[in-house]
C-alpha cells in the first residue's frame, strides 16, 4: 500500500475543502485535496442557478461559476488534488485511508481537515407509508438529473418541504415546462430563505401549504398520487383533512444531514442538535489536528458563509502543524526523541463551553479556547421564528454582545457574531448566546 506524507490533507473538494486548501497552503508546505468525484466544486456543479457569491465576490454567480473561480485558484498552486479518490478511514492519529484509480492509499497527516458536506434524507428516514413506486426522488437527485444528466424526472410533481433545495427545484421544474402542483410543508412556516420564496413560488403562481404533509404514497410501478393531510400543534396528521394530489413525481426536500461517517470513524465527538462534529473557536473538533468545515459540521444556507467558515478551518489547520512541528522540533533538540502523536493534542484545557439558550437551538463552537485563538465567531440559529427577539451574549455576569434592537429571527437564517479578543480577555465562566421574544 502507498504512504504519503502531507502537512494538511483536506477531504472533500467541494467549496469548503478547496477555500480551506487555498488558506492552508499560505502557512503549510504540503496540501492535499481528496475527493470522490471526478471533478472538483461539489454540489455547486448541480445548482445551475444564480445567487452565488454576493457576499465572496460582490457578484452573482451561478454554482458552477463560483466552484470554477476556486478551481482555477487551486490550480493555480502546487496543492495536490486526488480525484476519484473515496476516503473510507481516518483514524485519530490522522492516518487518512483512500482507495483512489491507482490503488489504496494511506495519507499520513500533521493536520486534517474534514470537508465532506452533507447528504439529504430521505423517504425512509421521515417514513411515508404507502407503496414503492418509481417517482420518489430528493430534491437534489432530480435537480442533478435535470441539471447534470439532462433527464426530466416527471411531468406533475408536488415537493414536499419548503428547504431552499425543494424551492429552487419548483422554479426549475416550471421552467423546463412541468406541473407543480404545490410545495407542501408540515411546519407552520416556510423553511427556505424568503427571497426564495418570493423568486421560486409567488412568481410562478406555486401554491405552498404550509401545516400540511404527505401522509401516503399511491401507485404500483410508478407514482399515481400522494395523499396529503392537515397537521396539528405537534405536528400530527389530522384525520379527516386528507386530500388526494394527482402526480406522477414526488420530490423530497426534508433536509440534509452531515456526512459524518468519517468523523466517527476517527473518534471525533458530534454535536446530537447539528449531527456534525463539536468544535472549538479554531473549528478544531474533539480529536486533535482534526478540523471541521461547511456543510459537514453545521448546514449552511449559503455558499459564501462555507467559504469563510472554511478559509478559519484551513489557516487554523496550518497554524496547528507548524506549531506542533516546532513542538517536536524542541523535543528532538532536548533529545527526548520525537513527539509521540498522543503527546501532540495542543488541547491545553477544555475550553470554555459555549450554550444556546432560550429561543436559540445550536451554536458553532460549542467552546472557546483562549490558549489558541483569542476571538470567536459565533454562528447561531433558532428553532422557531422569532417575529421580536433580544440576542445577547454572556458569560457570568460580563455581557459580550446585546443587540438591543429587537429583531426577527428566522431558523433558515444562520445568525453570525464576531467576539474580538479584547471582549473574550480574561472570561473564565461560560458563554451562553440567548435570543429572547420581546
Ligand atoms: C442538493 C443541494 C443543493 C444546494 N443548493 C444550494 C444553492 O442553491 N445555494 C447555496 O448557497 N447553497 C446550496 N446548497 C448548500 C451547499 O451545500 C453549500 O452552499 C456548499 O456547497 C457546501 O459546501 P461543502 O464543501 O461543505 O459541501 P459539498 O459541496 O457537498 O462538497 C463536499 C465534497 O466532499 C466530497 N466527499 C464526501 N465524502 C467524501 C469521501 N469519503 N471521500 C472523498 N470525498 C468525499 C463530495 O463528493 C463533495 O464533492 C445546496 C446543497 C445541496 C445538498
């Protein structure tokens, strides 16, 4: 089996894995970048519409056009890119384990960063009852059908959820000429980004239905209909509100989950409220030298907020190899030999453990390590909309941040504060990140 040896080993080369590579290789000597697919750019090369880059470029792109720009940056640069190159282990001491066209390969890294994105779920994991006809797909699956194999996957659909993906693909679906005949959602309210909404369904004339879900599935080879129901307060089907929805083509847009099997492999601890790995404010995870970016460590609504994300994945990356390299640098001249890999953590203490609390449902770090960063950018979410909320943040007594002026909030809106190093001096005590309705 082949060894190489790199400072920094990136999985993953969708837009996370390769904005980390670029930052990495400004500090690190040896990058290199895995992924699976044949092509570099991730999910970006299947979502052919605008609305990238805003924030990144000032300019709207399309998701191939802005994967492309990172493309030609990588390029650009002696980072090595392995395609067609699956990682199926990676083990706590950083050993990354790849079957790659020229046979199995062991990547023996100072630091890794995890870069894998997420996956949607699927019928199975929100169990529709019915039959198992043909017409059942993710919203991502038709969207690379439609938009990277140029099939049509049927002619009247209806969408269930009101993600971004499931909006998106309702506008492409009129466009190319076929029926929606409604986007149907089971909480009350729509959990896309508004501007999709608008764009995607009241342009279009698309009906959303919101407090409403698919209670069976009807047809033999190939979808004939769903059956759609009412729900209540928690979210059950009422009975007797069912109405039956001609179609031949269900599109699922139930939400994504981290692809996180890696992660557990290497021993990394995950967050149970976003299903990636816990991270520190250098988005070091639980295993030292491991790191976490984009959509594999918390789902991201847009691609600009992953490129950043993942810029601190990378530099903090590299900054961990030439700080432990210099490490056993000093260990070597002290003639103790080199750095056993268990003696290399740079997990100096715990850190300062960060909590959500009253409307907020996570936060990316869940701790705080002074020792090595003195700021933090603290991303949030909540678990409801918030029409008049109070976002503060503390620790003990010391306020860190109060946003005095109420505002609305939004679970489809990830909420993002920087805590400069000046603010963070000196707290000991737990930082709690509140959003109260006022
Ligand atoms: C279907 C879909 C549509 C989306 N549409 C939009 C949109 O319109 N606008 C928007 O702003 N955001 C959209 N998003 C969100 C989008 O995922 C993020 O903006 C961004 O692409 C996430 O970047 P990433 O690098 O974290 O993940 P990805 O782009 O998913 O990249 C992850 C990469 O890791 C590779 N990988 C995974 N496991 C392994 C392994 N074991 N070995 C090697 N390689 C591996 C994958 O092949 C992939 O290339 C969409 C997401 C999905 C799932």
């Amino acid at each position: 089996m082949r060894s190489l040896q790199y400072d920094v080993v990136v999985i993953g080369g969708g837009p996370a894995g390769l904005a980390a590579a670029l930052k990495a290789r400004e500090k690190a000597e040896k990058v290199a970048v895995l992924e699976r697919n044949d092509e570099l750019g991730g999910i970006l090369n299947q979502c052919i519409h605008s609305g990238f880059g805003l924030h990144v470029f000032k300019e709207e792109l399309t998701g191939p056009e802005y994967a492309q720009r990172y493309v030609d940056m990588v390029a650009d640069t002696d980072i090595a890119c392995y395609l067609d190159t699956m990682v199926i282990d990676v083990t706590a001491d950083k050993q990354v384990i790849a079957m790659s066209p020229e046979g199995m390969i062991v990547f023996e890294a100072a630091a890794v960063v995890l870069a894998m994105g997420c996956r949607e779920r699927t019928r199975g994991q929100i169990r529709i009852p019915g039959t198992r006809p043909a017409g059942v797909f993710t919203a991502g699956l038709a969207q690379r059908y439609m938009n990277l194999e140029n099939f049509r996957p049927g002619n009247r659909v209806v969408i269930l959820g009101s993600g971004d993906i499931g909006l998106i693909m309702a506008r492409r679906l009129t466009l190319e000429g076929i029926k929606v005949a409604g986007v149907y959602e089971v909480m009350p309210y729509a959990n896309g980004l508004l501007r999709n909404i608008k764009n995607c369904l009241d342009d279009f004339g698309i009906p959303l239905h919101l407090s409403t879900t698919v209670t069976k599935i009807i047809g033999q080879k190939r979808l004939q209909a769903v059956e759609v129901s009412a729900v209540d307060e928690n979210l059950k089907p009422i009975p007797g509100t069912e109405e039956v929805i001609p179609c031949d083509t269900l599109l699922l847009s139930v939400g994504l989950i981290p692809e996180n099997e890696l992660s557990k492999q290497a021993g990394v601890e995950l967050n149970p409220v976003t299903n990636g790995p816990r991270v520190d404010n250098t988005l070091e995870t639980s295993v030292p030298g491991i790191f976490a970016c984009g959509n594999v460590l918390h789902v991201h609504d847009l691609v600009d907020q992953v490129t950043k994300e993942a810029e601190d994945a990378g530099a903090y990356a590299a900054e961990y190899v030439i700080k432990h390299a210099g490490q056993a640098a000093d260990k070597d001249e002290a003639g103790q030999g080199l750095v056993e890999a268990s003696d290399r953590s740079g997990k100096e203490d715990a850190g300062i453990p960060v909590k959500a609390e009253g409307l907020v449902r996570y936060t990316v770090p869940s701790t705080i390590c002074l020792d090595k960063a003195g700021s933090a950018r603290i991303k949030f979410r909540v678990g409801r909309p918030v029409e008049s909320g109070r976002l503060l943040i503390k620790s003990g007594d010391k306020v860190l941040f109060d946003r005095k002026k109420a505002m609305k909030y939004v679970p489809s809106i990830m909420e993002q504060i920087n805590l400069t190093a000046k603010l963070l001096d000196g707290i000991t005590e737990p930082v709690t990140v509140t959003v109260e309705e006022v």
